[in-house]
C-alpha cells in the first residue's frame, strides 16, 4: 500500500506533467495565449488549458468507469430474466416465458446489448442509474437516502486524520534518531492496521469497558467519534509516512535559518513554514484518500452498525443485487475523479512549479 | 520453545536474501557477522515473525500440539492461559491452534491474489510502457479507468459477480489491487526506458530486443520482488476484510479473517477471540511491509 501511494505520486508528476516548454514555447497550438504582447502564453491561460486537458481525462475515466458497471452487469453468469427473477423470489427455478417477459420489458433486456448500453449510459447523464432487481424501486433513491451519514463519516474522519498526522509530525519529525524511530514506527503500525480490527478494539476499549461512547453508533454526532476514528487512524499513518520525509528535508532548509535567526520559535517556524512545504505529498493522497477512506468506511459502518452506503453494498453484494453494487461503486468512483481533480487544481495553487516548469 | 525454532530460520531466511536480487555484500542481514552497519530492530522483529510464519506454515504440528478443529465443549470460551495460550472459542477450539493451522489458508489465499495482481499488473504496465502509442495509450486510460476504483470495491464488485467463495476472494483480491502495481510497473519501465544506461545502449546501435531484454527488464523487474513481498500483507488484509464482511471465507476455515468474524459474535465476553487473530493480521501485514522496504532499499543500494 505504501509503494501504491507512492507510485500514485510519482505517476501524478510523471503523467500529469505538461509537455516541457523551457518556460519560452515557440508554437502555441491551443491559442490559449495569444492575447499577451510577449507571444508566450500567460499562467491562467496555461492554468486554463491544463484544466480543461483535466477535465477531459476525467470524463474519459468516468465514461470508463459506468462502463465497467454495465460490462459488470451485462456478465453475471445465467440469462438475466431469470437471475433478476429468482433475485427477488429468492428461489433458484426455471421460469415461465410471460414471466420473464415482463422482467425483460421492465429492465429493457429484450433489446440488444447495445441499445441497452446507450439506454445505461443516457440514463447516467440524467443521474439514473437504474433499478434494483429485489427491491424494486430506483437505485438512485436507496443511495440518496443512506449517502449523508457515509459523507459525513467520511469527510469528519478525513479532518480528523489531517490533525492527527499534523500534531503527531510535527511533534516527533526531526528531533534526533531516537524519536523519529518512534515516530516512523507509529506511522507505518497505524498505516497496517486493518480497519475491522481497529474498529473492534476500539469498540471494545471506548464502548464496552470504559462506556464513553455507544455501542450502535446509529447517527448521533457522539457516535461518530468512534467509527471516524477508526478511519482516521490508519489514514494519518499513510499520510505521516509521505509527509514526515518532507518535513525533515524542509527543517534543514535555508528559509528555516532564516525564520529561526529572525527569532521565530521552534513550533512557529514548524507550523508556518515547514509544514506549508512539506504538506504537497498528502495533499496529493487526499484524492486517492476520499475513495479509500469511503472504502473503508464500509466495513467500518458494519462494525458499528451505522447507517450508510457501506451497509445497502454489502447487503446488495449478499443478494447479488447488481444495480445497487455498480451504482455505488460508480458512485464511489466519481467522487474519487472529481476529488481528484480538486486536488490537481489545489496542487497547482500551492506549487506554482507544476505548471511552470 | 519459540526461540529455538526460530533462530536458525532467522539466519536461513537473512542470508536467502543475500546472494538474491541484491547481489552485494550491503544487504543488512549479511552483516551479521561483520558489523558494517547496525542492523534495524524493525527487520530483526520482521524476520523472527517471518520465521513463525514459515514454520506455520510448512509443519504447523510443531508449533501448536492442539488439534485446531478438536471441539471441547467443557473448555467453551476459556481465557488465555497455561493450557490453551489464546483461548478457547464458543465450540472449546483451541485460538491459538487454529491460527496456527489458519496460516495455510491465509497464505494461499494472499500468495494466489498476489499471483493474480502482479501477473495483471505486469501486462498492462509492460503494454502501457512499451506498446506501440495507440495500444499505451488505451491502456493507460483502463489503467486510469480501473484506478479510479478503490480496492475494496473492485472486490466486492466481482464478490457479487461471481459468489462469495475462496476462489472468489482470491481473484478479487488480486484484481482490486493490480491496478495500482500496474501503476507502479509502468512507471518502472519508462523510468528504465529514459535512462541514461539505455540511450548509452541504443546510440552503440544495439538492437531493441536486446536493450529491452538486456537492460529494460532487469531494472523494471528487480523492484517487483519488494513490491511481492508487500502484496503478499496486503492481499491476506484485503480478503480478511471480505471475510470480515461475511464475504469471503466461511467458517469452519481458520482463515485469519473468519476467525476474526466468528469472533465478533463473542465480543463481550470474549475478547481475545477478535483481539488475537486481528493482531496476527497486523503482524503479518507488518512484517511484510517491513521486509519489503528493506528489500527496496537495499535493491536501491545494489543499483547505485
């Protein structure tokens, strides 16, 4: 996991890099710049064009994705009538042909797959992402109602793994072998530990010894601290691992000299200016951290038995109850794109260096 | 009893990994004997864990005399303690046996997913990096495609596909994480690609299959043997969260992750039936996370 975050930064750098101009292009071939005097493209024009070359990639990756889902649904083994059919009878028989043939009317499974596929994929523009086979209503409908307590343990736990990694780096990061030891060892055990165990442990230590927080979160703010911790916890771990090596570059900087010989004390200079430099790398993981943190968060939401998204996949993978399972992971996968993007564009704010160089 | 198992595994495996990819004298475990550099307590920690893990694996009788699937009605949900290390479960099933014996099944079920991962991983990293621009150009975007869908639900999506089973876990496992080794191979070899060693080979006028099979090969190759051993944690975590989900492997199997499941029924009044297997779990992932940045490192080592 931690060389997949890794790679992930590396290929950002690597992929999203525009082509090498030497900072004086001669050719201009998108005419995004020429408007200024000097024939060289102006920053928000480049700022513009590299978003728009974004945007584009993100929409392929979208496109792609729903048609994952549909490939997904189109190969579940045995005719599909029937499958749908026996999915909500929960019986395993052979079926009459007037009653499959009003499944087929009902999810358009008469017309060939490639009807069925634009019909799928016009549906998605109008955010129609079809309809359960064993609860019959649209798909969605069960999302919308169980997706605001994921957001909301997803987004807190992701706050939460921000203060955590910062108080914890800014802390041990370097202050002598010792402590980073200590301080590196916390980062990658967090960063290993399975959230389903972490989830336990802490249900069992915080709810049932010590009985500070409730045992079935439900949705009460008092039971979020819990589940959120349990996806904070390992997320700090990964984003210390990336930060901690900034960090200790950027103490040995000359700007920390300087910030420390016009008296500046040892916690300021860490907190206004290191940690500014050395907080790229997580930045850059927080679009991969969103999709990872709602991943998780649904195991964590059937530790806790909390309502959410987590808990309609996993009793639709049980049911195999298909719509539901590519609707939220296509879902799931359209906050990553446009988280990623976010992070794309904040990335390019903070380091004016990515686009210029 | 532990101790004298696993000292002479410890040697065993430091020195296996000596004469391997790495090929100097610098790999720390070699140093041993001569002190050249201090070994880190973190590999020592991950090699004797190591060792229990072989030694589960390969004769598990010798570390555990308890039958892991004996049921002792009497003994039902027993502490920790003298006779039975971790406890007994709800059915008197000695914990500490059956993890033992479980390491079989955990093992093949992360060995198997990684097997499937880096085999994805290799062909369309190697078709990303090296196929003609049309060909790279479709696989980059599947790669960006299949990236965009975090792990566990690249899992789960095939779970509901094809039936939770061993198997399944298996492939899904492997599938959900190829995507980011993919990733990191394509990555590899364009860095070997650009280097200067290659454009030194091409500008002597050496064929391109002999670059490629010459120099472009070893180079994106030799970091895969870190990134397997990371895999292989990384995969046994993954679908012990699909057992953990009731999606994986089912009981009577002592798969970490069932065990962990089955534990769960017990929490409050048995601790140690969730606490243990989730632990040997982390010491797992740990160790492998561990022996796959020295690997890393001393193959780094070795390049330079």
């Amino acid at each position: 996991m931690t060389l997949t975050s890794s790679a992930e930064t590396h290929t950002h750098t690597d992929a999203d890099a525009p082509p090498a101009s030497g900072g004086r292009p001669r050719v201009d071939p998108g005419g995004a710049g020429r408007a200024t005097d000097a024939g060289r493209p102006s920053r928000a024009g480049r700022l513009a064009r590299g978003a728009a070359r974004r945007v584009g990639g993100a929409v392929v990756v979208l496109a792609g994705a729903a048609t994952v889902a549909f490939v997904a649904q189109a190969v579940l083994p045995g005719d599909r009538a029937t499958v749908i059919f026996n999915t909500r009878a929960g019986q395993a028989i052979e079926r009459t042909p007037e009653e499959l043939a009003a499944i087929n009317a009902e999810y358009g499974l008469q017309h060939p797959l490639v009807v069925q596929y634009v019909d799928y994929m016009k549906g998605l523009l109008v955010g129609d992402l079809g309809s359960s086979y064993q609860q019959h209503r649209p798909v969605t409908q069960i999302i919308g109602e169980q997706l605001a307590p994921t957001l909301v343990l997803t987004l807190s736990a992701i706050v939460l793994a921000w203060l955590l990694m910062v108080a914890w780096v800014t802390l041990t990061a370097g202050r002598g072998p010792r402590l980073r030891a200590v301080g590196e060892a916390v980062d990658t055990a967090s960063a290993a530990v399975p959230h389903y165990w972490l989830g336990v442990i802490l249900l069992m230590a915080f709810a049932l010894r010590l009985g500070i927080a409730p045992v079935i979160s439900g949705s009460t703010p008092a039971g979020l601290l819990l589940p959120a911790l349990t996806l904070a916890i390992p997320l700090a771990g990964f984003m210390g691992q990336a930060t901690r090596t900034e960090f200790e570059r950027s103490l040995d900087q000359p700007f920390v000299t300087t910030a420390r010989l016009r008296g500046m004390g040892d916690l300021g200079v860490r907190l206004r200016h290191v940690l500014r430099h050395s907080a790229l790398p997580a930045v850059t993981l927080s679009g991969w951290a969103l999709g990872a943190t709602i991943s998780g968060a649904v195991v964590v939401e059937s530790v806790f038995t909390r309502p959410g998204i987590g808990r309609v996949l996993v009793n639709a993978v049980n049911s195999q109850d298909l719509p539901i399972v590519t609707g939220v992971v296509v879902l799931i996968a359209a906050l990553y794109v446009v988280a990623n993007l976010i992070v794309d564009v904040v990335h390019t704010a903070l380091d004016p260096r990515v686009t210029t160089a | 009893m532990s101790t004298l198992t696993t000292t002479p595994d410890t040697s065993n495996e430091g020195t296996g990994t000596g004469p391997g990819p790495g090929g100097r004298a610098s790999d720390p475990a070699a140093g041993r004997t001569v002190p050249r550099r201090e070994i880190p307590w973190s590999l020592v920690a991950a090699l004797v864990a190591l060792a229990w893990f072989v030694v589960a694996l390969v004769a598990p009788a010798a570390l555990s005399p308890h039958d892991p699937l004996a049921l002792d009605l009497g003994a039902a949900l027993q502490p920790p303690g003298w006779l039975h290390w971790a406890g007994t479960d709800e059915a008197g099933r000695d914990l500490y046996g059956r993890i033992v014996w479980g390491t079989r099944d955990s093992l093949a079920i992360g060995a198997g997913a990684t097997t499937v991962s880096i085999g994805i991983a290799v062909v369309l990293g190697a078709l990303a990096a090296l196929a003609p621009t049309p060909v790279a150009a479709a696989v980059d975007a599947l790669l960006e495609i299949l990236f965009a869908f975090p792990t566990l639900l690249l899992a789960l999506l095939l779970v509901a596909l094809l039936g939770p089973s061993a198997a399944t876990a298996m492939i899904a496992v492997g599938v959900g994480t190829a995507p980011g080794y993919a990733r990191m191979i394509r990555a590899q070899i364009l860095g070997a690609k650009r280097s200067g060693y290659v454009e030194a080979a091409v500008a002597l006028g050496h064929k391109r299959r002999r670059v490629l099979v010459r120099h472009i090969v070893p180079n994106a190759v030799r970091p895969l043997v870190a990134v397997v051993a990371l895999s292989i944690g990384q995969s046994i975590v993954w679908a012990s969260s699909l057992s953990f989900l009731g999606l994986g492997i089912a009981p009577p199997s002592s798969e970490w992750g069932a065990l962990l499941d089955a534990g769960r029924t017990y929490v409050t009044q048995a601790w140690w039936l969730t606490v243990i297997p989730g632990l040997v779990i982390v010491a797992l992932a740990l160790t492998t996370t561990t022996l796959g940045k020295h690997l890393q490192r001393a193959l780094e080592r070795g390049e330079r």
